[in-house]
C-alpha cells in the first residue's frame, strides 16, 4: 500500500504530496484525512493522508515508510478534505494551511498538546431487576435499601451523589451494584434546564415564514437593535430541528457568546456545542469531538466555528454579519461567508446573515436580488430607539471639558441617581497614545515596529500593540535628556481615572483586551454587570455588540469620530457600524434610552446618519462615493503584500511586482507599490499593491505565478490576501 501524505514545508510548492509505503500491520488503520507521522529528510513531521495507492507498482525511486498512524478515526471527512482544496484555489493559500486552520489546537498538525479525558464515576445494577427486589425483600439493612432503590428508579447514578459510601463499597463487593466510568465533557452543566420561550411577533412571524419557505440560499436580515433577531433565530433552528437537521451559528465577538450561549442553552439545553478561542485546549477537543458524534444539533462559535464537522446541516446564521472579524487574517485569509457558502451548496443548506448595519456589499447584494431581503423596522418591546445628542467637543474645550464634556457629565450623575446604568465606549485601550518630549519633541516608539507605543498607567509600562514588546516609563527623554516627558491622547484607563475622580464611589468595571485576557474574564465582567454590581461599563469595541442589559439607559462615546480618520476606504462604513451598534444598547428594556456622541465632526455625514438612526441614508451617501471611486461592491480588492527584513531589497522587488502586474493586467486597477500603512512591524519592513478588477480568474493566475517566482527565495515573503478587509 502506498498513501500521498500533506506535509508543512517552507520552500517550493506547498501542496505538493509526497508517497510513502505503509507496513503490513499498518494498513488496517489508514483511512484518507488520517494523521501520520512521515520521515522527511532527516525530521520527523506530520501530516494528513489525501490519497491511497492498493497496488504497490514498481516505481523508479525507493520510498520510505509512514512511522506511525496519529489518529483513530479521520479528523478530516469527505467534506472538509473538499473544502480544503477549494480554499486553497480561492485564497491562493498553501494546502496544509487550510486544513491545519479547520482544527482545534489539540489536533493542529504542529502541535503536541497533552490531554486527559475527563471521566465521570456512575453505579448502575450489576443483576438483574428482578433479582434486586428480591434481595431487597429479605434485607434488614434501610441504609442498602435506600441506595438499591434509588439506582433501581434511575438506572444510573452519579457515585459523588451517594452519601453513604462505606455502604456503596459494600453493595459493590456484593456485586449487587458496579461501578462504570463514562467520558464527561468539560463544559457539560447539569443545571441547564429548557425553559426560554417566546411568542413572535406578527413581524418575526412574516421573517421567519419568508425565510423557511423562500428560495434563495442566502437571506438578510436587517433588523434595528433590540428588534429580536435572536429570537428569529432560535425559531428558524427550532424548525430545522424539527426535520431532523442541524445549525451552525457564528459570533463575531467571544463577549457576544456569552450572553448568546445563555439563551440559546435555557432554550435549547445541552443540546449546543460552544467554540471560540478562549476555550482551553481540552474543552475545544471535547466540543469538536461531540460535535463529530452527533451528539449536538447545534454549534456557536466565533469565526473558526464554521469549520465544524457538523453533519446534516440546515441553516448557517451569521450574527453581526458586517463585522471584519469574520475574515481571518493571517493564511488561509478566509472570509466565513465564503465558508459557509461552500458548506451549504454541500449539504443543500439556506444561509442567514443578521445585522442592524449590514455590510455594503450585502446590502447592495440584496438591493438587486441575489439575496433574499428580511426586515425587523420597529424594536420588539415597541419602545423607540434612543435619542441621540451630538456634543461638539471644540466647543467643550473652550468651555474647560477636554475629555468628558458637561453633557455626559450630568447624564452620568442623572443615572447614578436613578440607580440606573451607564456604557461609555472608548476604542482605544491603555491610558495614553503616546509619550511626547515637550523639550525636544522625541516621541517613544517600539524598536522593531514602525509604531509609537501607548503608555499604560496600571503597569507604568510603554507597550507595542503590534508585536507586544513593553518597556518601562523613563523618567528623562533618551534623545536630550530632559525631564519634561508628556502624554498625549485618551485609552480606556485614563477615562477610568477622570470619572473616579469625578463621582465619589461610583462602581466602575473596564472591558478591554487588557482586563480580559483570562480565562472566563469576558463572562464574569458581563455576569457582575448584569447583576448591577457596577454601574458603569467601560470599554472597547467588545462592548459595542450583541450587549443586552435592561438597566442601562445611557451610552456615551468618547471620540466618536475617531475611526473616520484611518486611511482606509471602509473607515466611514465601520465607524457608522460601530456608532449604530453601541447606540443600540441603550434603553433595550423598559427604560428610556439616551446616547452622547462626543466629536469634533460633527456635521460629518456618518455623524448625522447615526444620530438619526438612518442606515438608509448611510447606505445611499456612501454607495455613492464607492461607485464614484471604484470600490466594493463594483469590483474587488485583492492586496498583495511584500515583506522583507531588508528595506532595500524589499523596495526593489516590490517594484518589479508592481510592474508585472501592469503588465500581465493592463485592464485593471493597480495601486503602489507603497508603504503599507504600519510600514515596519517585528523588524520587518511591508509593501504593497492593491489590484481593484472584476475578473477573478484572470487575477488568480497572474497572482499564482507571482507567488512562483518567489517560491524558493528566503529573502522576501509574497502575502496573496484575495478579498482584504484592510487596507
């Protein structure tokens, strides 16, 4: 027998296969989408079995043998092995990437990650029923008798729930009882109970109708916040259910499966399989493992979710759907649509995308036919959307207000009294952007990164947000030595430690990347806000979305323009996103709600279609510019990035790619090369050239032989980002 093995290698073509032999006491076990380990020069790798020879015909080479087979059973199916392969034509990614991405970590091909199966005791009849009765008849013993009878009702008993264990021992020495062991999953609770069900609305009713009955594969969902698209959801899997199907949910933000897995579970029960990146390695290998079993009908997850080997598939719902982080970004640079889509033409699945802001491109995919369009107009609890007010912050200055103007001020103290709760959204963590020499000027910046580094008052420490590297505040600038170093710019800390100072003992809780890098800190911090035991939430975009909590009344933006000036064609369409999502947590319940947008544009269109609550009249300004500029949704981007830890080298072959892209697509759009944007990140200098065109076939193959001509050269690094996100 001779299997064609998938192996991670660095130089020359990527997916190439390579044959080895399989021993006779082998053969047995070796399956396609099987892991084995592989001799390959003088290492040892692993990799995925994607074809297998029966004849052993007489080649001109001797091969060698696989050493061991890794898996029981494939960790690939039919379906993924085929998904595979069509990302790496769509992306121009290597093979083994794109099969290494579909993995949990415990099963990535690179890594060896130790795991125990957590077990759970049982006791259960070791005869029969009839022969327990009798004994019981005759037994004089109540404490046996308790213990008999109740194993006797339930069948099986958990041995941790038995009180009297001396007596257990003695009924199992007797062989009367016997004790099993069965697998227990991590995230398995015995307190879930099924309970969560709502009456639709006449609306929720037509979406839910419309979609279930209509004929298009993928549909829209533009509902306002807190118009219960979750409930729509639910109502559509309760259906797919129901014909004996099953349904893939995607999250864009880990903090949004929080509150979501909590519906979904108290409608649903253990019924659901969870999967995002903060699951440990052990509770991920046991979410995919149930899922491969059948043993769940749903699954909900952040992006990699999509992947799961789910069986049966009915309906795929993308939550959030404009949101950049459904796109990954580093090989495969997959988009989950893109997945989803592939998923559902293979298992003859429908596909929704929900959104208070849907992206663009959907929305104009929609406009014109090739989606289906669903709408939620009103709110479900018939309250109206909050009142927004704009603060002009040039005038805030003047009056002494640099950072929190009088406005928000009193709303704040306006809930405090109420006992009400308030959200303040920052999207800048740390407590500083920079630190800035009055004397000389110098401003601090990460040695390997082409970055300034924000000033973090917590640890006193300078950090790079691109490659982590941290340094301490120095009290002298290293350029003159001067003692008059200065922050400038507003994080997340900062604002904590203004309104600390401005209202006497009010409870306030930060959500950013630096508050919730351990485990289970993105749930406790929701879980204690829900419970009010603080009454300020402030954060980053993570508290923008998907939020539910029925006492806060007030939201509050600090720099709500902030993200208009990010060099990026899609940085009005994100910030109106990001404004109208955090808009939405406000007033959800039975409180009327308010927002305070503070910024120094505000006559911006974005401004005031936020204010307005006019995705419509976004729409129509901005589709509008994109049609006059040439961008998404009348063509498609591609970036095509140069890398190289030689700035010379780097610039001249970025030129010449420049130029054979000219040449070889004279009928399309190419900007740069230029300097990216964060031009240096981890001492590594970055180019790129931007192809904007309408046919992506004649694309792929310019940019596949591209990728050839700088296969074997370790100088430089050729990105192929097929459908980037950012510019």
């Amino acid at each position: 027998m001779i299997v064609d093995v998938l192996v991670e290698v660095n130089v020359g073509n990527q997916n190439q296969m390579f044959s080895y032999t399989v021993s006779q006491e082998l053969q047995s076990q070796i399956k396609k989408g099987i892991r084995v380990t592989v001799p390959f020069g003088t290492r040892k790798l692993e990799g995925f079995i994607l074809d297998i020879h029966k004849d052993d015909t007489a080649r001109d080479y001797d091969l060698k043998e696989i050493i061991n087979v890794v898996d029981e059973h494939p960790v690939l199916n039919d379906e993924l092995l085929d998904l595979g392969k069509h990302m790496s034509e769509l992306y121009l990614a290597p093979l083994i990437h794109c099969y290494q991405t579909m993995l949990p970590v415990a099963l990535k091909a690179k890594r060896k990650v130790k795991l125990n199966i957590k077990e759970e005791k049982y006791i259960c009849l070791n005869k029969s029923e009839e022969e327990i009765k009798l004994y019981i008849e005759g037994n004089k013993s109540v404490l046996q008798n308790n213990i008999l009878n109740t194993v006797l009702s339930l069948k099986k008993v958990r041995k941790k729930d038995i009180d009297n264990q001396n007596v257990l021992r003695t009924l199992l020495k007797k062989e009367l009882l016997k004790e099993i062991r069965e697998e227990k999953y991590r995230l398995d609770s015995n307190d879930i109970i099924k309970n969560e069900t709502h009456e639709l609305t006449p609306d929720q009713k037509h979406v839910v109708k419309s979609f279930l009955e209509g004929d298009k594969e993928t549909y829209l969902l533009h509902g306002v916040t807190g118009s219960g698209k979750t409930e729509v959801y639910m109502n559509i899997i309760d259906n797919v259910i129901k014909e004996g199907k099953k349904a893939i949910v995607l999250v864009p933000e880990i903090a949004l499966t929080v509150q979501l897995v909590t519906r979904f579970q108290n409608h649903f029960g253990n019924d659901v399989a969870i999967l995002h990146s903060r699951l440990s390695a052990g509770e991920k290998y046991d979410e995919w493992r149930k899922i491969e079993r059948d043993e769940v009908s749903i699954v909900i997850g952040a992006r990699s979710a999509v992947f799961a080997p789910l069986s049966n598939i009915g309906v795929i719902i993308i939550d959030e759907e404009h949101e950049a982080t459904y796109k990954q970004e580093n090989s495969p640079r997959y988009h989950a649509y893109d997945i989803s889509l592939f998923r559902a033409k293979r298992h003859k699945a429908k596909i929704l995308l929900g959104s208070a802001t849907p992206s663009l491109e959907s929305y104009a995919r929609a406009k014109i036919g090739y989606y289906g369009l669903l709408e939620l107009k009103n709110r479900i609890n018939g309250k109206d959307l909050p009142k927004v007010h704009i603060v002009d912050m040039k005038e805030s200055i003047k009056k002494g207000h640099r950072l929190i103007s009088s406005k928000l001020i009193e709303g704040i103290q306006e809930r405090l009294e109420k006992k009400e709760q308030i959200m303040i959204l920052l999207n800048r963590r740390g407590y500083s952007n920079y630190l800035i020499c009055s004397d000389c000027g110098y401003a601090y910046k990460c040695p390997s990164c082409d970055i300034t580094m924000t000033y973090h008052k917590t640890s006193d420490t300078l950090r790079c947000h691109y490659c982590g590297y941290a340094d301490k505040r120095r009290i002298e600038c290293p350029e003159c030595h001067a003692k008059g170093l200065k922050d400038f710019g507003v994080g997340t800390e900062k604002i904590e430690e203004e309104l600390n100072k401005m209202f006497d003992g009010i409870r306030i809780v930060r959500m950013d990347l630096d508050t919730t890098t351990t485990k289970g800190a993105h749930s406790k911090i929701i879980k204690d806000f829900n419970n009010y035991k603080y009454d300020l939430l402030l954060g980053t975009q993570m508290i923008a979305k998907g939020l539910d909590f029925g006492r806060v009344s007030l939201v509050g933006v600090i720099n709500a323009d902030m993200g208009l000036n990010i060099p990026d064609f899609r940085s009005s369409e994100r910030t109106f996103q990001l404004l109208n999502q955090v808009s939405g947590r406000s007033g959800r319940k039975d409180i009327e709600g308010e927002v305070i947008l503070q910024t120094f544009n505000n006559d911006h269109y974005v401004i005031e279609n936020v204010k307005n609550h006019d995705y419509i009249g976004f729409y129509n300004n901005e589709i509008k510019i994109r049609k006059r500029l040439f961008y998404p949704p009348f063509c498609f981007i591609s970036l095509v990035r140069i890398l190289s830890s030689d700035y010379e080298y780097g610039f001249e072959v970025s030129k010449k790619i420049g130029i054979y892209l000219r040449k070889h697509l004279p009928n399309n759009t190419i900007l740069g090369p230029t300097m990216s944007n964060i031009f240096k990140v981890k001492n590594i200098y970055r180019f790129g050239c931007l192809i904007k065109y309408k046919n992506k076939e004649e694309v792929a193959e310019v940019l596949k032989n591209v990728l050839k001509q700088y296969d074997n050269n370790n100088k430089i690094k050729i990105e192929i980002d097929m459908n980037t996100m950012r510019m």
